[in-house]
C-alpha cells in the first residue's frame, strides 16, 4: 500500500532499479515504488529516466513537477487508468443535467458548511451568515451562495482587505496546498477509469481538471484551516513542507479514522457510484472528530 510522499528538493539524477526509485544526489537513497503516492519534484535541477517515468505510471504513483520558484506547474497523467476506462468514460458522456446539478448541490452545500464550521472553530460571526447561505441554497447553486459564500468567509479568515487575486504569502500557501488536493483527486479520477477534463459544473475548455475542480471543493477547508494556523509572513521551502502534512491529517469517513488521501479516494469513489446508480445518498463525505 502506497503511503508516501517523496519530495525532491535539490540535484538528483533518478532512475529504476529492481522495483526501487533510485536517487542519485549527494548519496544514493533507494525508495520502493509501492510505497509512493506522491513524488514532487520541487527543483528543476531533477533528471529522471523514462523507464522510472513508465513504472511510477503502472503505480499510479502521482508526480508532480515544480517551476523554477518551486511551485506546482505540471503532473503525469497515466492514459489508462483501469481496464474498463471506455465503459467509465462512455458512462461519465451520459450522466444527466440533472443528475450532476444534484451531486453539485449536495457538494457546494457540503463545502459551505465545512467552510461555516471552520469560522465557528475560530469564534468569528460570519459563521451564522454561511449556515444561512446553506438554507437559501438552491438546486444546482442557482443563486451563486457559493461565490457569496467564499468571499464572506475569506474576508472573516483574513481580513476585509483580503483578495485571492492578492500576489502574497496567504495565497501562495493557499495555492500551493489547493494544488496538492487537485492533484490527488486526479489521481483517483483516473484509477477509478474517468478523464478530469470533464466536470460536473465546471466547465472551462482552458482546464483539463474541471472533474477534480468539482469533486475537491469540500476539501479546501483542510487547507484554510493549515494557512490560517500556519499565517505565513513568507512561503518558502519550510512552509511548503509544512503543507505536505495535510496529505497524512487523519479525518472521518464511513465511519472511520483515514489519512486524508483515503479520505478522498473513499469520497470519490462514493460520488461516482451515487452519479451511476443516481443516488445522492451514497455519497460519503469527511468529517474532522467523531
């Protein structure tokens, strides 16, 4: 069972080697590949071979690549990632309107009261302003309570003079931390034999992620809740480590205690067997504490 997060912070030359990841840097470190979930490649100064490249695929392993400043910019996607993919994505071609502006409700009105828990933990009053957007929601957001939503709870988290345009340490936590969610609901698109190109609401023909957009919006509280904890004047090497520990935070789902990327493997799973059998009910989601 794959449980790791690798993180490559400086030269290296890797390669494969009788089931390990070999990283040749200052010394030579072997790591099994069944025990990767996740490998970044924080510096460009990381050379890897393609034999490594196509065994991380077989595994599912997720590999992000980072830019020169070190923030997210890339990430290897397997073509195939189950036997039966033409059947999902012919299944994912036919669900309804209707049926995704329900999941979507059922998802928006989730991440609204995740997003209202939050501001009540911190004591702020903004929170009975959220739990009210959750009543006055409509079917398939029609009146947009989730834009409404965010910048409310924004505002409370971080200030009034808060934007997420703003180029600072806040939303490049943010960003950074947003980005590790994406790439793991990607992951678990793809192993379950969908393409993230095509979403439930999201729409953009700019995003090839708009399924993992969709899906992650109730796990963005995780993130909030480390960036607002964390309040960083600066966000560099340090800070970005410190955000790699949401992956291993454990929460509740179906009833049990799980690291967040099973928490998200459950939860996808679970909104893609309530969108083919049309029932909302079978759609799990997390909670912090039992």
């Amino acid at each position: 069972m794959s449980w790791r997060t690798v993180v490559i912070s400086n030269s290296a030359k890797l390669d494969y080697q009788m089931g390990f990841m070999v990283v040749r840097g200052d010394e030579t470190v072997k790591v099994h590949i069944d025990e990767i979930e996740m490998l970044i490649l924080e510096s460009t100064a990381v050379s890897m071979t393609a034999v490594l490249l196509s065994e991380l695929t077989k595994k599912k392993v997720k590999v992000i690549f980072c830019d020169e400043k070190r923030n997210p910019s890339s990430e290897l996607i397997p073509y195939y990632g189950a036997h039966d993919t033409s059947s999902k994505v012919r299944k994912q071609m036919s669900w309804s309107s209707d049926l995704k502006a329900a999941v979507w409700t059922e998802i928006v009105t989730e991440k609204i009261k995740k997003q209202a828990e939050h501001l009540r933990d911190c004591e702020l009053r903004e929170a009975e302003m959220l739990f009210q957007y959750i009543k006055e929601l409509e079917f398939g957001d029609a009146t947009n309570r989730e834009g409404h939503a965010a910048k409310v709870y924004f505002n409370a988290l971080f200030g009034k003079d808060f934007t997420r345009t703003a180029e600072n340490s806040i939303n490049a936590a943010l960003n950074y931390g947003y980005g590790l969610i994406l790439s793991t609901f990607n992951r678990e698109i793809v192993s379950n034999g969908y393409i993230t190109q095509i979403g439930l609401f999201h729409d953009n023909m700019f995003n090839q992620f708009n399924l993992g957009s969709d899906l992650m919006e109730p796990f963005r509280t995780v993130v909030d809740k480390k960036v607002k904890n964390l309040h960083p004047d600066k966000f560099d090497q340090e800070e970005k480590h410190e955000m790699l520990s949401i992956l291993q935070q454990e929460v509740i789902i179906a009833g049990r205690s799980e690291y967040l990327t099973n928490a998200i493997k459950i939860y996808t799973k679970s909104v893609f067997d309530a969108l083919n059998d049309e029932d909302i009910s079978l759609i799990k989601f997390y909670r912090y504490e039992l």
